[in-house]
C-alpha cells in the first residue's frame, strides 16, 4: 500500500499537469483568436426617390462605428440610379414598399465615395458600383435573391477591383398592421487584382414596415477575410430605409 502511493502521486501529478498543460494551450488558442476577431457598428440611411414606374434614385449614407477605436472610423457617401422593369414570369405583382421586390430583374449604377476618420488606418476610397438582382418569386411570398456586383474600386488612386455574388432568401410575414421581412444571406468576394476569393459574410436579419415610406432594418453579420488582421468581423447593423413617392 505504502509503495503504491507515491506512484498514484506520480499519476496524479502527471494527470494534473497535462490538464494545466492543455488549459495554458487553449486558453492561448482562444485569446490569439479573440485578437484576430473585432467587433464593428453599422449605421445607414437609404433614401429612395421615384422618377417613374421603373426607375429612381437611390441616396446612400453610411458609418461605421470600430470596438477598438470606440469612435467612428469612417462613412460612406453614394448615389445611384436604379431600373426594374422586368416583372415575374409566372407570378403576379404583388405590392411592396420596396417596388424593386416584385420585378424579376433590377439593375444599379451609381458612385460611392468613402473617406476615412479618427486614425481607423482606412484609405479614401472612390468606387464605381455596378450591380444585376435577380428573383425568384416562390411560394407564401418567400423570394430567392441572387445579386451580381462589380465594384471598381480606387484606395488614394490605387486600383482595387472586386466582384461580389450574394445569395439571399427572405419572407414577408403580415398581421393586421404589423408586416416583418426576416432574411438570410451569404456573400463572397473575388479580387479582381490577386485573382482570388478572399472575403466571405453571412448575415441574419429582419425588416420591420413601419409606415408605407419607412422601413426600420436590424441585422447581425459575420466577415471572414483571408490573409487580413483582424481576420474575423463580428458586426451588428441598423438602417433606416426612406421611400419617397
């Protein structure tokens, strides 16, 4: 009994350090993986502005609000012009605050301009924005948004081309008064300079019609950015949406 306890000891000594050993890694892993992951505030106003039937203009403001600056780290400027004319092929129009939602097909040109604030370590930015949205009307108001978008982009002069594909699915929910648009997306960006995938964004969330020009959007998304620091952006967003007839 006497010899046996020191080497339970020994076990139990051994035991306990590749417990400590493990919980040092981990604890390593995590707090490397924490500091390759920021947190980011989004903030828009979209302005729409109807010319006619198939086409408006869309007015964009934008910031952005970082965790580690606590403070505003730049905004965004744009203006676009939209056209929608193509309506589904098999389903009829049904009427949404957004006119876009019940075409088959809507194209954008614009510009935007972006400049940034308080040392965020961004570049001023011009891009010209090029974009193809297609839908797929399905069953109960649920849609299959596919979108295509060039962004020909310049950083202080510097091309940097890019091209995106979003994948989305949304529903419109309606009781009496109350009419909510939950929605689902993923998005992967391609370099246009590196030829090579290098971003992908998956986001949730939901659009609340408050009045029949005013639409209040909330939404949590999730950036994974290859070969960048901080590789991961955990990103809570609101938007306010303006229709004006």
């Amino acid at each position: 009994m006497d010899e046996g306890r020191p080497i339970m000891t020994q076990n139990l000594c051994n035991q306990f350090n590749r417990i400590l050993l493990g919980t040092i890694v981990l604890a390593t892993s995590l707090a490397a993986q924490s500091s390759d992951t920021t947190s980011e505030a989004w903030q828009k106003l979209k302005v729409f502005v109807k010319l006619n039937e198939n086409t408006r203009l869309y007015g964009l403001y934008s910031a952005t609000k970082q965790e580690d600056l606590g403070a505003y780290a730049d905004g965004q400027t744009g203006l676009h012009i939209d056209f929608y004319g193509v309506r589904p092929l098999w389903r009829p129009p049904i009427e949404y605050v957004d006119k876009s939602k019940s075409k088959f097909l809507m194209l954008r040109a614009g510009y935007l301009y972006s400049r940034p604030k308080n040392n965020s370590g961004s570049q001023t930015e011009n891009m010209v924005d090029l974009e193809a949205t297609a839908r797929a009307h399905l069953w109960s108001e649920l849609q299959l948004i596919e979108r295509n978008r060039f962004d020909l982009r310049w950083e202080d002069g510097a091309p940097r081309h890019r091209y995106r594909n979003r994948l989305k699915v949304e529903r419109r929910f309606r009781k009496g008064k109350l009419e909510l648009t939950p929605y689902a997306y993923g998005e992967v960006f391609y370099d246009l300079r590196k030829l090579e995938w290098n971003r992908f964004r998956y986001a949730a969330g939901s659009e609340w019609t408050v009045q029949k020009w005013l639409v209040l959007e909330g939404y949590y998304l999730r950036q994974n950015t290859w070969g960048s620091k901080p590789q991961f952006v955990n990103v809570l967003g609101v938007t306010l949406q303006v229709y004006i007839r």
